[in-house]
C-alpha cells in the first residue's frame, strides 16, 4: 500500500500498481508524470527520490509549525520548492541553503516564529486519514481527525458535493480533473472559523436541507 500526495495536498491510497495505474488515469495524468509516480511508488526502477512534479508519499512530508497558525503547514518537495511555496518562509530565510539546512537538521534554530516536526515523524490523524482527504488542516496539539471525537461531538469526513462549496471555499478547492475529495472534519473546523457568519449559515442550511448533520463547536 502506498499513500500518495498530490501537488494540492489530496491524499490517495493505493493498495498495488493497478490501483496506482487506475488512479493515474482517472486524473488525466501525462505520459512522463505517470513513469514518475511508478518510481516514486517502487513499482519501477529508477530514482524518483522522494517527491515528483508536486507529488510525493506521505511519509516524506514535512511539517511546519509557525506561531498564530494552529494547524501544521505541509511542506512538499527540495529546499527550494518549500520555500517558495510556504507562504512566509522566503521572508524569513535568506536563501534555499538555509531552508535545506533547516530541513535536515544541520541548522538548528528556526527563524523566530517557526518549527518543524522531526523528519519521519507527521501529525496525529495524518496516518488515519482516509483517501481523498486532504492533508492540510491537521491542528497543532494532537487532536485526532476521520471520525474522531471533536469538541464532543461525534463527527465524519465531510463530502465536497455542495454546488456552492467552491464559492464558499475556494483556497480548499482541488486542481486535479475537478476530483471533489473529503474534508476532515477539524480542518472544516479551521476553514468556517475564517468565513464569514453568512457564509457559514449557507453552508449548514444548503446541509440541513440535503439531510447531513455535522456537529460543529
């Protein structure tokens, strides 16, 4: 079995190469993408390393933490493509040798503001995450996701099938062939925390009226 991250941090479980070759076709991907993610999976020979055109196994995420985010920030790929794809971090780094450093531990002290998980180690919940969730928005502290007990209410992965959710959620918006995957529950958490009340609103009427309970604090 292998868990694959996309470039917008979905999360896609395959159990063998022909669900990996399943996967693969359903999102459209190229010809040399498709040879990429073999390598990456170990299915062909070669040295992908540990990530491929935004893609890499879950197990080789890195994750950061930065003062007032309450949720780890995934960190995908080289020196260079974290730093310049972690908004903030290329204004507190001086170059992509520091953020490398950094990474591997050969730095030790994080500009002010900013940590980072130990390498092979990852949130809690982020094994547990079922395919098709995304990775981002796993809270900082430990708190379980998929399913787990939240805020005392007993809550589910929640679908993307609402006509409106890319109008009321467009950073959470996929960009792979228009697949919709799930959303944990505590990152949904974070993302009504920033919209508005009427957004929120709309969002639980448009539920309500589809017949799905969701327990939000």
């Amino acid at each position: 079995m292998r868990k694959l991250v996309s470039p917008d941090h979905t999360l896609y479980i395959v159990s063998d190469q022909s669900a990996l070759e399943a996967l693969m076709k359903r999102l459209g991907l190229g010809y040399q993408q498709k040879g990429n993610l073999r390598q990456l999976c170990g299915y062909d020979e070669g040295g992908a390393g540990q990530s491929s055109g935004g893609w890499t196994l879950l197990q080789f995420v890195r994750w950061l933490q930065r003062d007032g985010v309450d949720v780890h920030i995934p960190a995908i790929g080289s020196a260079p493509q974290i730093r310049k794809n972690v908004a903030g971090l290329a204004a507190v780094t001086t170059s992509d040798d520091v953020v490398k450093n950094l990474l591997n531990g050969k730095r030790k002290t994080w500009p002010d503001g900013w940590s980072c998980l130990p390498k092979g180690t990852m949130p809690d919940g982020a094994d547990a995450l079922e395919s098709g969730s995304s990775i981002d928005g796993l809270p900082v502290g430990g708190a379980q996701v998929g399913g787990a007990q939240v805020g005392g209410a007993q809550v589910g992965a929640v679908g993307r099938a609402d006509p409106d959710y890319a109008a009321l959620f467009p950073e959470a918006l996929p960009s792979t062939g228009g697949f919709l995957p799930m959303l944990p529950p505590l990152q949904m958490q974070a993302l009504l925390s920033r919209q508005s009340a009427a957004a929120t609103m709309m969002l639980r009427q448009q539920r309500a009226a589809m017949g799905q309970q969701v327990g939000f604090r």
